[in-house]
C-alpha cells in the first residue's frame, strides 16, 4: 500500500496540499481491534522539511478519526513505532521526528490510551526542560558534568584529547587559563529498549556533551526511562566518553 491509498482514507484535516508522511497498524485502543495511526503533513517542493505535522487515529472498531496536534509539527523524517510502553499488554505510539536544528536534535512523543482516550504522555520538549545539566571545564584536565535531576556528577578526564587540545585551555601546571563552561544538547536520539526481553518496552535516550563548541563533543548523557503508573522516570542515568586512538 502506497501512501496515496492511505491518504484516500484519511480526511483532510489540516492545510490544501496535506500527505500521509508515516503510518502504522497495530491496536493501541486495547479493544483487539488494530486500528491505524498516521502523520500527516505538508512536504515541500524544495526540500524534505515537513510542516504542519499532526498524528490522525483512525479507531478499527469504530472507522472514526481523530487528530492529534503536535507541540513542535515540523522537522525532517517524522516516524511512527508501536509498542507496549507502560506495561498494561496494549501498544502505545512512539512519534519522533528530526528538527534539522543544529546538534541533530529530534522532537518525541509518546501517546497511550489511558481512560478511554488517547493521551500525551511523553514530551521531549518538557523532558528537556526539566532535566537540566551544567558543564564545567576543572583544573587537572577535568570536566564537570552536573545533573540537576538526578542530582549527580560526571567527572571527564581529557587528557586523550593530547596535547594541542589541553595547551589552549590548561596552563602548565594543569590549571585552567580562564573558567569555561560547555553545555549538553536536548535529545538527539530515542529508543524503545525491551531488556527483559519481555515485549515491555523501556525508552533510552542520548544527549552529546558539547565543550568550548559544539563540534568539541565531550561524550552522552544516556538516560534509561521506565513508566512508572504516571510518568516516565529515570531509573539508570550513565555518561559515555570517546576513547584515545592507540
């Protein structure tokens, strides 16, 4: 099936000139009837940027369709995974999409049919915003990674970075020459993870480090999601720093 037969089936529900950009089957209403799920959006003559992206439900019982506006609806290869993702035997719907923005950010979303409709449940906007880091460049060839939520601290040896590296920010006895400060990216990248292997999946991020500029990339903040009755909560927070070539 090409996506010109699924656009015959689903209503125009946004701009003139709207496509089905991604779409899925499975049964995420818990009813045992799979139903369809799509991202609409309007494609550019020039360019695979998309815009005006919004996910349409169309119920397998019922033959209704419904829309979902999304928070940030435009960005580059929008894609649609189903999965059991709060444990309850039903699949939700994992929607990500990259935003073209520097970094390779990406937009996520996760939706799940809670109390007889479908509800937003993850936001990696919101997740970004409330998840904060602060970068710090330490004397002895060191970097602070703080989280604010987990509370913990990463500390970064960058003595592999070699010599020319640690000659423009260290002076000779190892202290820094002035404070510098990196950041660590929002989400970048977003995967379902069934470590039981029990088709109950987890959600697993990464963020790069970034140092004095964004292509001075320090190393990942991995973060392991699990759903925990209301909420996704990070159960295992890690950070993985790039190794010295031998």
């Amino acid at each position: 099936m090409n996506n010109q037969f699924y656009w015959r089936r689903v209503p125009r529900v946004s701009a003139t000139g709207q496509t089905v950009v991604a779409s899925a089957m499975g049964d995420v209403t818990g009813d045992g009837h799979p139903d369809w799920i799509y991202l609409t959006g309007t494609k550019q003559s020039d360019s695979p940027y998309i815009t005006n992206i919004q996910m349409v439900l169309k119920d397998g019982r019922t033959n209704q369709f419904q829309a979902f506006p999304l928070s940030e609806n435009a960005g580059y290869e929008p894609t649609i995974w189903l999965g059991d993702l709060t444990g309850n035997g039903v699949k939700d719907i994992l929607v990500a999409m990259d935003s073209g923005g520097s970094g390779g950010v990406i937009f996520a979303y996760v939706y799940s049919f809670i109390q007889g409709r479908l509800m937003k449940i993850f936001d990696s906007v919101q997740f970004n915003d409330r998840h904060t880091f602060k970068v710090q460049y330490e004397n002895n060839y060191k970097v602070g990674v703080y989280s604010g939520d987990p509370k913990k601290k990463y500390t970064l040896d960058l003595q592999y970075k070699g010599s020319d590296y640690l000659n423009e920010i260290y002076n000779a006895d190892g202290t820094l020459k002035e404070p510098i400060e990196g950041w660590v990216d929002p989400i970048s990248a977003i995967y379902p993870v069934d470590l039981a292997r029990n088709g109950k999946y987890d959600l697993l991020t990464m963020q790069q480090i970034a140092g004095r500029y964004h292509a001075d990339g320090l190393g990942f903040v991995e973060n392991l999601l699990h759903w925990d009755g209301r909420e996704f909560i990070i159960v295992r927070q890690t950070v993985g720093i790039y190794g010295e070539d031998l």
